[in-house]
C-alpha cells in the first residue's frame, strides 16, 4: 500500500519534541521546588498520586 505512514515520523517528531521540552520544564520546577523546601519524598509522592488519575486527564494547554 503506497504511502502507509506517511505520517507516523513526523507526529512522533513532535512529541518527543513536546515530551522534551516537558521535561526541561519539569526539571527547572523540581529544583525550585526543591530549592524552598519541598522534601524529595513530597514531590515524588505528588508524581506517583497524578499517574493514578489516567490518561485521559492531562492537561493539553500551552503557555
């Protein structure tokens, strides 16, 4: 079949790309965070608590 995934390449593009800048995000705020006191143990305990509330519940909106 010509032309199947013709599309796959690029939308994985942009996701590792959001993905990406996600997680130099989720990196600046974690340090602050830790910078004024959060304990490790809270901000992890705060990831784990978000990953039971599914997949469907993100928030897709940018700055």
């Amino acid at each position: 079949m010509s032309g199947k995934g013709t599309f796959v390449a690029p939308q994985s593009n942009i996701n590792l790309e959001r993905r990406e800048e996600l997680l130099r995000r989720f990196d600046d705020l974690a340090a602050e965070l830790l910078y004024l006191g959060l304990e490790p143990e809270e901000l992890s305990a705060r990831l784990l608590a978000t990953k039971g509330k599914g997949e469907g519940s993100h928030d897709c909106s940018h700055d």
